[in-house]
C-alpha cells in the first residue's frame, strides 16, 4: 500500500494591500470595490509565509472584527 498525504494553506485570493492596483481589500479587511464588505480570513494573506498561517490568520481576523466594532 502506498500513502500520500498533502497539506496547503490557500492564501492570497483575496489578497490585502495598501492601493486598489495592488489587491482586493485594503489594510482594514474592507474591498476596495464592495462598500460594507470586509474579508477577514486566510485569503487577505498576500503569499505564502512559509509556515503554517494559522495563528497568523486568527490575529488578521481579530484585528479586522476589532476595526469593525470600533
């Protein structure tokens, strides 16, 4: 029996940036062409950060539900 396992983190499809050009939402988790709309998962995540992203991703999503109820 072989077995093969695999992993990935898909990050980036919604990818956050400081300009419109650049991304689909802005450093707030807000898109940029959707008012009201805010992304706060792993797809804000610009690449790959070459280790698992999961507490990255929770502080990402803390930190934009905090903006929001600011």
């Amino acid at each position: 029996m072989r077995l093969e396992c695999s992993s990935q983190h898909p990050l980036g499809s919604c990818r956050m940036s400081s300009r419109k050009e650049d991304g689909v939402v802005d450093p707030r988790g807000q898109s940029w062409d959707v008012e009201g709309l805010y992304v706060a998962d792993g797809s804000v995540v610009p690449s790959s950060l070459g280790v698992n992203p999961q507490v990255t991703i929770m502080t990402m999503a803390h930190r934009i539900g905090s903006l929001l109820r600011a």
